[in-house]
C-alpha cells in the first residue's frame, strides 16, 4: 500500500509542479512555488515508496526526542536514579527500591533495575541490558536509515526539478517571459536539494545517530553499575563508573547526611 502511495504521490507531485510553473508568470529572489513544492513533498512520496507509514511516523517522534536530548543530562539522571535504587538495595528494602525503579524518568532504569531485586545473575543483566539496548538503538536506526534516505534523494529530486526546467526552457524559447520562470525552477530545484539535504536531513540524521550512541554507552554503564549493586559492593564502586566529578559530588552528598 505505501509503495503505490508513495509512487502515485511523487507522480502527483511532478505534474501540480509543472501545472504551477506553467501558471508562474515572475518570480522574485530565492523563492519560487513549484521548486519548492518538488523539493519539500517530492523526496517525502519517494521515502514513503521504502518505508512504511509508520516507520515514517515513528522517525517524526525519533527525530522530536532527539532534538530535546542531551546525553549530558541524561547521564546526570542516570546516575541520580541509579544512587536513590542502589541506596534502597542496601538498605534491604525491596519494595522501595521497585518503587523508585518504576517511578524513574530513565527508560534504561525502569527497565533493568528491577533485575537486580528479582536476584538475576550478573550474566543474565548483562545480557539482558544488550538486548535492551539493541532493541531502543535499532528503532534509531531505522529512523536515521529514513533520514540518511531523504538526504539522499533530495539532490536527485532537485535534479529533476531542473531537468523540467531546461525543458520547459527549451519549449519557451519564442516566448522570453516565462524564460525567467522556466531558469528558476531549473536552478532553485538544484539549490533546494542541496540545501536540504546538507542542512535538514543529514543534521537530523546526525543528532538520531549521536542518541543512539548514548544509549548503548549507557546501557553498558548501567549494566555494570547493577552487577556492582547485586553483588553488593560499596556505592563508591557504583558512582565512580560514572567519573570522578560524580562520585566527589555523591561522596559530599553522603557526608553532608551523616
């Protein structure tokens, strides 16, 4: 289904761009309709011809948590959440330690923590971490596989655009007030994809690409972080995974409480 929608809006396209340039008597400056209408729906319809709608879906949301991610702060509340579920584990309170696990703000956190009071081995949260990991990175990349795809696209579609502008160029050639026209549709096309792919889409791609990343580093952070807590080991050994400046502000922290 998507795969004809794809196919018969990109058609659609190609003809309301050519209808509209035939309607363009002047154009002014870097902005002209029908380039722009070939260039922003044009390299959309190819996507939709490799992916499905929902895929496309699902990379408007990716794209949306990316843009407000920062792998700074999402480290900072790792650790944070990991120290409150780490602090309730020792203290041999359960049932605390589940509640803060399943109230975190931390996708990777509500997930394994819990492993750690159902008493999983060291393998198995290890193991269950990569899956989890792989899982949440995949769905990215497959976002950033439709990105890298519209990049892509987006200069053959402009050199579509010109394409149809030379020709239409070369028909008018008896009639020099739709030359104008017929030139800025055969340059702005190239100009559009070129900018669109280079500034929009490869940037985007770039930023899913850099979460994905985080996410499996702090996947493998906390999965060594949670054998430490099953095994028993001192939060010291916990926080320090997480650097020096962390663990001197937690071991304040600790001293500021006693």
């Amino acid at each position: 289904m998507h795969v004809v929608a794809g196919m018969m809006g990109f058609a659609a396209v190609l003809a309301a761009t050519v209808l509209l340039e035939q309607r363009e008597v002047a154009f002014s400056g870097l902005f002209y309709r029908p380039a722009l209408l070939l260039l922003i729906a044009g390299p959309l319809c190819i996507s939709l011809v490799a992916h499905k709608f929902e895929e496309l879906g699902q990379c408007v949301r990716t794209v949306w948590r990316a843009m407000r991610f920062s792998a700074t702060r999402s480290r900072a509340v790792l650790h944070e959440e990991l120290s409150r579920f780490a602090s309730e584990v020792r203290r041999g309170r359960a049932g605390e330690a589940l509640a803060v696990a399943e109230s975190a703000q931390h996708d990777l956190i509500r997930q394994l923590a819990p492993l750690v009071v159902k008493q999983y081995t060291g393998e198995e949260i290890e193991r269950t971490a990569a899956t989890a990991s792989s899982v949440m990175a995949s769905t990215m990349r497959r976002s950033e596989d439709v990105l890298t795809g519209l990049a892509r696209v987006a200069p053959a579609v402009g050199l579509v655009g010109t394409t149809l502008g030379l020709i239409t160029l070369l028909k008018d050639l008896h009639d020099f007030e739709h030359l104008g026209p017929s030139m800025a549709l055969a340059l702005l096309c190239t100009l559009y994809g070129l900018v669109l792919a280079n500034g929009l889409y490869q940037p985007l791609a770039k930023l899913v690409h850099v979460q994905a990343v985080a996410t499996m580093e702090e996947a493998r952070l906390l999965s060594r972080a949670l054998i430490l807590v099953s095994e028993g080991k001192p939060l010291a050994d916990v926080r320090a995974l997480f650097g020096v400046e962390a663990a001197d502000a937690a071991a304040r922290a600790d001293l500021a409480m006693e």
